[in-house]
C-alpha cells in the first residue's frame, strides 16, 4: 500500500493540510496549475482580539492562465509586516517563544519573490516541527499531461501509488470509476471532527493557520491533527 496526496501549495496552512501530508506516503505540490484570487494560495487566517484576520502576500496576477508557480510578490516587506502581527497577536500565546526565534528567521531570511518556493519553505518548516517526515515533489518532476483526472491518474502510477487521498471539494469533480479502473482506492478526507485545543481569543475557530496550533499547544500540536 502507497498513499498519494496531490495539491496545491498554501501559504501558511491550516491542520487539515498537514493532516494530509501525514497520512500520505508521498505529497505532490502541484502549483503548475491556474492561480485563484482570493483563495488559500497567497493567504490565510490568524486569531486576534476583534476577531480573525488574513495574513495576505500581495502578489501579481498578469492573467487568467498564470499558474501559482509563476505566481511572484509585487511588495517587498510583505514578509516583515506578517511577522510583527504574529508577534503582535500571539506574543502572549504559551509556546510562542519557543518557536519564534526560528519563525522570525524564516520570515526575515526569504529571499525569494516566488510564491510556490515562499509556501514550500513553511510547509517544510512545519512539517519539521511537527516530525513529519513524509516525501515531498514538485508535480513538474512527474511531466503530467492530460486533463484533471487523467493528470492526478498519472501522478499516482508514476510514484507506484494504490490510494489517493483528496479532500471533499474534489468530489465535485473526480471521475472516481477512472481511478477504480486503474486499481487506484481514493480516499476522502474529513475535516468535521478536529479536537479543539486551548485557543486564545474566544470563540474557537478550526479554519486559521497551523502556527495558531503551535503557538497554543506546541510540541503537542500533532494529537491535534488527526480526526
């Protein structure tokens, strides 16, 4: 048995990303795909006093067709800016010093302007953290053709892989009797029955950034990841 997961990059991820990457046995980014305005790519929430907020890298969009691989920062400073409303909302957070040092390293010592490299480096980081130690590729090593099916089909059989793990948005479209024809099992994620943790700022919301769960619970982060 082989588990793949194929999706794109998100900046800053919540659980249920990590969730994924966990139980699966190889984790395919695959960013050579259409950039979606204002969706989870380039953004994500975090907890504060008046309520949640979006953490955004403003980013250019020069047309429909361009990918999130091709996808770069039209600001500079986005990444400072970022780091001091962390540390403006979470200071107070019971683990917070003990990963902020190496988060306000990695906010600080970006060097890139691409958005699928600027997502890769926390999704590695955090991964790290949590001791996940799933493989990760680039879908663009894999040389894909085909529509969305045939693409995600073809990923799966070059990596020896017998499940799929998708989340349930994908229901909408995934020829499931294409994948059973290949002898590809395809497993549905479920998002509905996360634990709550200790959360600052009542009332407590799933739907925010992975490092709300470090800096509340820390190095028990991962018990919280699984449904």
């Amino acid at each position: 048995m082989k588990k793949i997961a194929i999706l794109q990059s998100n900046y800053i991820p919540w659980k249920g990303y990590f969730d994924i990457i966990q139980k699966s046995d190889v984790f395919v980014i695959y960013d050579e795909v259409q950039y979606t305005k204002n969706d989870w790519r380039n953004r994500n929430l975090i907890k504060t006093p008046n309520g949640l907020e979006w953490l955004t890298i403003p980013v250019k969009q020069n047309n429909l067709d361009q990918k999130i691989n091709e996808t770069f920062v039209s600001q500079h400073n986005w990444n400072k800016k970022h780091w001091n409303t962390l540390a403006g909302n979470y200071s107070k957070a019971p683990f917070f010093k003990r990963y902020s040092e190496e988060f306000r390293d990695l906010f600080f010592e970006i060097e890139t302007d691409n958005l699928s490299e600027i997502n890769l480096l926390f999704i590695k980081k955090i991964n790290f953290l949590l001791e996940i130690n799933t493989e990760i590729i680039d879908s663009q090593s894999l040389q894909l053709i085909g529509d969305k099916n045939e693409r995600l089909i073809e990923a799966i059989k070059k990596l020896n892989g017998t499940h799929y793990i998708s989340g349930p948005a994908a229901k909408s479209y995934l020829n499931t009797e294409a994948f059973e024809k290949e002898d590809i099992h395809v497993e549905w994620m479920d998002y509905s029955n996360y634990p709550e943790y200790p959360q600052m700022f009542s009332p407590f919301k799933h739907n925010v950034t992975i490092l709300d769960l470090l800096f509340n619970v820390g190095p028990d982060s991962k018990k919280f990841l699984n449904t």
